[in-house]
C-alpha cells in the first residue's frame, strides 16, 4: 500500500509541475497567449487572426490588428490593451485594471441579419449569459472603447456609428452588470451617469446626464426653441438592444411649472425606437402624442404632436396667451451631402397674435434651409389668409380682412386682396388685385378703391 501510494506521488509531483509550468507559460508568456487564441479558434467556428501580439493575458497584453470571423460576419479592433490586476480561480474573480480598445469594427450579413430579425428567439442575451455565468465576477477599473462601427455588408462604405466613445468603472456580478460612473458618447446623443443592468431577466435601469451633440442638432437652433441641450433622464427597459421597451422620462417632471420635461413608453432596438404615451410640459403648456426614431441609413424623425395651453411669447413676437394645436411632421437627414427633408403639418384650434384670435391650419416642406411647400389657411377676428404654392415659382394668396377696426385704431371698413407671389433668396414677383369698400380715416371716406400691383 505504501508502495503505492509512494508511486502515486511520485508521478503525480511532476504532473502538478508540468501542468503548473504549462499553466504559468499560456497565462504570462506572449508565445503562450498566441498558443491560447489560436486554440479558441481551433475548437470553436471562429477564425481569429492577429497581426502584432505583446505581453501576455496577465502581464499588459497589447494586441494589434486582431480579426474574428465567422459564418455571417466578423469584428474586428485596431489596437486593445488588457492589464489584469488580479486573477483568482478558485474565488471565481477577474479584476481588471484597464481594458482599452480602439477602432472597433462588426460586421453582419445582410441575410443573417434578416433571419435574425424573424426569429423569436433571442440570441443577443442568450449569448452575453453563456459568456457571463453567474458564478463568475469581474471588476473593470478602467474601460475605454472608442471608435466603435457597425457596417453592413450590403453596403460596405456605408459605417453605422454605433458609439465614439464607451467609457467608465464596471462591475459584473451575478449576471449583473452595475456602473455608477459611465460614459457613452455617439454622434446623435451623450450620455454620463449610472446605471445596472441584469442580464437574465434582461432588465436596464439608468440615470444619467443627456447632452445633445452639436452633430445631432445644432446648439444655436435648439436655445432658439427654448429647448434645452443638456437635461437629466432615466430609463428602465427590459429587453436587449434586439428588442426593448418601458418608461423613460427626459428632464425633471413638473405638473405645474415651467421647465421642459418629457415622459413615455419606448419600445425599439438599436436600429430604432418608437416612444408611445408621450407626455410633457413646454412653453408653460402640456404635450402630448408620438415620435418615431431611426438612425441606421439615415436619421429618420417622424411623429404626431398635441398642444394645449402653451405660451409661445418667447418664441413668436406678438404671440401670447393660451395655445392648442395638433401638429404631425417628419424629419430625414441624410448622412451624406444631401439636404435634409422635412414636412409639418399643424391644425391651431386656439392662438393669439398681436393680440388677435387665430385658428385654421398651416404646413410647409422643407428642403434644406429652403422652404419648398406652403399651405396656409387661417381665420380669426374677422380676418382670412389663404395661401398654397411653391415660394420659389408660385404661391396663391387669398386675403380678406371685413372689419378694420379690429386691427388699425381709427379705421373702419373692409378690404380684400388676391393673386399670386413668388420670392427666393435673390429674386421677388407677383401680381395682387385688391379692393376696398367704405373705408374711412378721420376726416377721409371712400365708399370703394381698386389696387392693382405687379412686380
């Protein structure tokens, strides 16, 4: 017995030596590290391929120019830095100092993309809760992800800027994954806060700070609107970025005041989202209706918009008192050189200008800064506007004011215009007929006038 168990040591002593020595050279020499990616795609249907490798996975590996394929698609990344600041098998932790990766790449085939689409299944989740079980744990003390593209192989030229910058302290613990200081930073929108996210349920709930950046809409354009660029918002969705929904709220709620604030049902993916229930305050006043958003070929904003009470003095020079309005428009800006496109149509049912009632409906179409449609058809406190045309070749105009009075002190009478104009940025023309019947002016009375004007 004792032989045996003599012989069981003996043999067993430089097995534990060899597998110890095997172990050291994979986890601490860089021929080791190359040894252990070549063998993950040897046993798996990736092919990953690395043009500079140094370090090693525990002593500041620094890989270049690493590529992962398979079937339907691949990733791939310029440069990523790894520096684990402890490592511990047996507790089940992974505790890493800094994790940087830089031009970050995936690329997905159009059909797969499709199939994916279709299916019920979900393999977003299902594949971040095998790559993260619950029993394992793992602190990021420093990540920084920028550069990060998507591009579909359809259109190969055509990159998805899915975020410039990813950013902050983690914690992955029990399929949870916490950060109370993050940064995601893209070209439509910023944000920096907290958040937790669990994996299994899936569940996202987020505070943070929202900024718009000046390559999603422009500064000077939103000040204009009373609008403002930064603002707090929380989200809580379940879900993944295949397919999410629940409340999200932009600003701090107020029933009664008059800050901007905005709360709704988003339901959507990363291609997209769609907010439902929405309701706000601005200018004073309560909205409410839906948007619809999309990014990926091209920034899409399409939706319909109802206003009640609002007080547009600070925009509108003339305009005060209560507002109500039902408006539906949509916005596409290209992410090319071409002009941006955009259409609104609004039905006012209460508003005041200079002091007059006004109610009636209003549209226009735009193409870039240009305005290519207007539809005008207003009345209040006897007084009608109607005009529709193309400004740039012909707009036909109706006007008809049957009471002085209400507009000019001291005048009385009726007057009443018709014809057509056209104007551009270097050019003006049109053809008005009008008339005027008993008018009167202090001592001046004139039972009835002609005009005719051409320009």
């Amino acid at each position: 017995m004792n032989r045996k168990l003599v012989i069981s040591c003996t043999l067993l002593v430089p097995i534990s030596l060899a597998i110890a020595a095997f172990v050291f050279w994979c986890l601490y020499t860089t021929a080791g590290t190359r040894w252990l990616i070549n063998s993950a795609g040897n046993f798996s249907e990736l092919n990953i391929t690395i043009t500079e490798l140094e370090g090693s996975l525990l002593d500041n590996l620094a890989v270049k120019e690493l590529r992962v394929t398979w079937e339907d698609g691949e990733v791939s990344a310029g440069n990523i830095k790894l520096s684990i600041r402890q490592l511990r098998p047996f507790s089940r932790l992974l505790a890493i100092e800094e994790l940087s990766i830089s031009r970050l790449v995936l690329r997905l085939d159009e059909d797969s993309e499709d199939t994916t689409a279709d299916s019920d299944e979900d393999p977003g989740s299902d594949a971040l809760l095998a790559a993260f079980p619950g029993w394992l744990k793992i602190t990021i003390d420093q990540l920084e992800i920028s550069g990060f593209v998507y591009r579909n192989t359809a259109e190969p030229d055509d990159d998805v800027v899915i975020a410039d910058l990813i950013a902050g302290q983690y914690l992955l613990v029990d399929q949870r994954l916490v950060s109370r200081d993050f940064s995601y930073h893209s070209p439509y929108v910023e944000l920096d806060g907290e958040f937790e996210w669990e994996l299994a349920r899936p569940h996202l709930e987020m505070t943070a700070s929202v900024y718009l950046p000046e390559t999603c809409v422009e500064s000077a354009l939103l000040d204009s609107i009373l609008v403002p660029i930064r603002f707090p918002g929380h989200i809580e969705l379940v879900g993944d970025w295949n397919n999410f929904n629940g409340p999200v709220q932009l600003g701090i709620k107020d029933q009664a005041g008059d800050a901007v604030w905005l709360t709704a049902t988003a339901i959507g993916s990363w291609r997209g989202i769609r907010f439902d229930n929405l309701e706000g305050r601005y200018l004073g006043g309560a909205i409410s209706g839906e948007l619809d958003m999309a990014w990926i070929d091209a920034y899409r904003l399409e939706g319909q918009l109802s206003g009640q009470e609002l007080n547009p003095s600070a925009l509108i020079d003339g305009a005060a008192g209560s507002t109500s309005f039902d408006a539906s428009g949509e916005l596409y800006v290209p992410y090319d050189d071409e002009p941006l496109q955009a259409g609104l149509d609004a039905m006012i049912h209460e508003a005041r200008l200079k002091g007059h009632a006004l109610q009636g409906k209003a549209a226009g179409q735009w193409l870039g800064q240009e305005l290519v449609g207007l539809h005008l058809d207003l009345a209040g406190d006897a007084a009608r506007l109607w005009a529709k045309g193309i400004p740039a070749q012909r707009v036909d105009i109706d006007l008809e004011v049957s009471d002085l009075t209400m507009y000019q002190q001291g005048v009385s009478g009726q007057v009443a215009a018709g014809g057509w104009l056209s104007w551009s940025e270097d050019s003006f023309a049109g053809e008005i007929d009008g008339y005027g019947e008993d008018l009167a002016w202090q001592d001046v009375k004139v039972q009835r006038i002609e005009l005719q004007g051409r320009h």
